[in-house]
C-alpha cells in the first residue's frame, strides 16, 4: 500500500507542476497517436476533421453517437485507451485551465496584478472599519 501511495503522490505532483508546453505535447500526441492507431486498425470514417470532433466528442464522454468505431478493434481500443487517457487529459486541461483563472483572480484581489494606470487615483486596502475617515462627520 505504501508503494502505491507513493505512487500516487509522484504522478500527482507531475501533474500539477506540468507546464503549459508539456500539457500542450502531450495533447498533440495523444490526438496523433489515437489517429495512426485507429487508421491502423481500420477505421475509414473517422478521418479529417470527423476524427477531431469525434475525439473531443468522445474523450470528454459527451459521446453523441454519430461517429464511432466501425470495427472490433477500434471499439476496443476506444474502450480502454482512447476514453481513459482522453478523460484524464480533458480533467487536467480543464482543471490547469481553472487553477490558472483562480490565481489571476485571486492576484487581483491582493492587488499583486501589474497596472498600466495614467490620471487615476488608485485605493488600495481601503476598509471602512481599520482606515482613518478624512473628515469628522463620518
């Protein structure tokens, strides 16, 4: 059990430090290998700009139904490659996607974003409880 743990740590930590350009290769040669597979195992309708669709479509298990694999081999490997690995990549592009607008996010509420400001007035950390009112009614 201490093995797979550790395990699980390690692929956890490659993927949360993987850099855009890793993640981008990594997409890259999943479609180009899913692609030369299928074409090897058959598959004549899932070519040009069908088999794009049809891999979004499928490794995001939205999976409308109107490509698929015609023969037992693409069926197979769809099952067990194509949907495994194309769900996991999907899950890490997506949450990379949402951790990225998180941070910028947050950055703007600390005021950590860099601003390209002329003419204006900037207040920063203003709190009506802990700042000093400038007049005497408040």
């Amino acid at each position: 059990m201490p093995l797979l743990r550790r395990l699980r740590k390690l692929v956890y930590h490659h993927f949360k430090e993987m850099k855009w350009q890793a993640l981008l290769l990594l997409l890259l040669g999943y479609v180009l290998i899913n692609w030369l597979v299928l074409s090897r195992l058959g598959e004549q309708d899932l070519t040009g700009s069908d088999y794009f669709y049809w891999l979004l479509v499928t490794a995001s298990t939205v999976g409308y139904g109107d490509l698929s694999p015609e023969t037992a081999g693409g069926k197979l490997y769809t099952a067990f490659v194509v949907i495994p690995f194309g769900l996991g990549l999907f899950a890490v592009t997506v949450g990379k996607i949402a951790a990225f607008s998180a941070y910028q996010w947050r950055k703007g509420l600390m005021g950590l974003k860099a601003l390209n400001l002329s003419d204006h007035i900037l207040v920063i950390g203003w709190d009506p409880v802990r700042t000093l009112s400038c007049c005497v009614c408040c």
